[in-house]
C-alpha cells in the first residue's frame, strides 16, 4: 500500500506539472500578448506587465510567494506543498516559455477562446491532481477569514477587480474579452474536474419496480438500486428505482419503462462521473 500511495503521488505531480505547462502556454500563447486579462494573479501580472513591462512570471511569483507564507500563517499548513510547487513552477514555465515561443494569434477573440480553453484544461488537470497555482485561491481563502464572506464571494470580487483594471489601463472591449476568457476558463475546469457527462441516471417512480428493476437487469444488463418513496400528498409507499445508464441507453431504458407501466415518472439526469462495475475503475488512493 505504501509503495502504490508513493507512485500514485508521483503520478499526481506529474499531472499537475503537464495541467501547469498548459496553463503557461495558454498565457504565452493567447491571453498575454493579447492585453486579456482574464481575472486572477495572471491576469493582474498581464496588466503589469503590458503597464510596467515586468515579466508576467517574476510578477505571479511576487504575488503568490507572499501570499502563500501568509495563507500558511493565518489558515495553517492544509495548502502544502503542492501549492507551493504549482505556484512556483507556473511562474517560471511562463517565462521560459516566453522566452522561446510566439504568440499563435492577434485576434483577441480568439485569443480570448482558446486561451480560455487551454486555461481551464490547466488549472482543471492542476486541481484534479490534487494541486493549485496559488493566487487567486490563498486570496479568496484570506478575504473570507477577514471579512466573513464566502469563498465564491471573494472569487468573483477578485476577478472583477483584475477585469476592471483591465477596462481602464486597456479599454473596454478588451475588458468584455477577459469576460469571456474567465468564463471559458471556468467551464473547463468543471469539464475536467467533473467530466463531461457521459452517463444518464434515472429516477424512475411506478408500481412495478420489481418488473422494471428485473427489465433493465435482463434486457439493459444493468444494475439497479430500490429506494424507498413516500408521496407527500398521497401518504402512500412506493419504491423507486435508481438506475445509472450510458447515453446510447437512455432510449431503450425509456421504452422498456414505457412498455412496462406508460404511467411511470421518469426524472433523467446527467451524472458527471461514474465509478464502478460497467463504468470507470476508482484511481486507488
């Protein structure tokens, strides 16, 4: 166990190394050069930089250090060694890259778009593996211990603030770019952290459960779960049946349930992530 906990943690900084190599080259590559200032220490280090013309890396790394040994201070050592590691690392794999790269576009929406792709493909590997960049993160961690606010909170003042700044030493247009930048960013980070929905579950509420449980057993060759159900006007029991199905499924579940009992309440959802037998295997710890 010792030596599978020791390679899974070699694995996991592996991974965050690659979603940081990302995450720099989309800052190389697109946003950088393109004034966007897409919200966060990069962002902030994209205004400098283009203001002051400091090294975006040298500025992250400015920010984030202090931030880091104050986080570290105030909330305890539960941010580790990874976050120092992924904030470290993403500031000099963002110079180094500069120093041998060009940008790929100078069209800002497109820069914009896939510097918002690239970004959220990063920081979602990043934090899939366990690790941060630091900034924006330690940032929002502190302003909710001093000022009693929420974590998305602090986000979403911080990223307003770096984009306003961006508005006013850029101009507006480039700040209505960041905006779409930061929201690509956003979207693939939970495309990366929850998966892209490949699987359905369904909540399927009938007076034969039994028969449609025994149906998606023999005929899906899918497992099923009995909940127990109580209609709150009605008062009366009733099982309902919990299935997880693959998309190519969802229409023979419906028709099998159709054929079974047509007045059965079907509620189908999208499952982000499925562990399992039929599905993925669990990434031991």
């Amino acid at each position: 166990m010792g030596l599978l906990r020791k390679y899974k943690t070699i694995f996991d900084y592996i991974g965050i190394t690659a979603g940081v190599i990302l995450t720099a080259l989309s800052l190389v590559w697109f946003l950088v050069p393109n004034k966007i200032a897409a919200g966060g220490v990069s962002g902030l280090a994209t205004v400098v930089y283009h203001v002051m013309g400091i090294k975006v890396g040298i500025t992250m790394l400015v920010i984030n250090i202090p931030l880091f040994i104050l986080s570290v201070k105030e909330l305890g050592v539960r941010f580790g060694i990874r976050t120092l590691y992924g904030t470290i690392t993403l500031s000099l794999f963002t110079d180094f890259f500069a120093a041998l790269t060009k940008p790929l576009t100078n069209e800002p929406f497109l820069a914009a778009l896939y510097g918002g792709v690239l970004a959220g493909a990063g920081l979602g590997m990043v934090f899939r593996f366990g690790g941060t960049t630091g900034g924006t993160d330690l940032a929002a961690q502190l302003i909710k211990k001093f000022l009693k606010t929420s974590v998305g909170q602090a986000l979403l003042a911080i990223d307003a603030i770096v984009i306003a700044l961006a508005g006013i030493f850029f101009n507006v247009e480039l700040a209505l770019y960041a905006m779409i930048g930061l929201f690509t960013t956003t979207k693939l980070i939970d495309v990366i952290q929850e998966g892209v929905g490949y699987a359905k579950a369904a909540f399927i509420i009938s007076d034969h459960t039994s028969e449609i449980a025994n149906g998606i057993l023999n005929i899906l060759n899918r497992g099923a779960t009995l909940l127990k159900g109580q209609g709150v006007y009605t008062g009366v029991h009733k099982d309902v049946v919990l299935v997880v199905v693959s998309r190519a499924e969802v229409t023979r579940l419906k028709a099998l349930v159709n054929e079974i009992d047509p007045k059965a309440f079907v509620i189908v959802t999208n499952v982000h992530e499925a562990i399992g037998e039929g599905f993925k295997s669990m990434i031991p710890e």
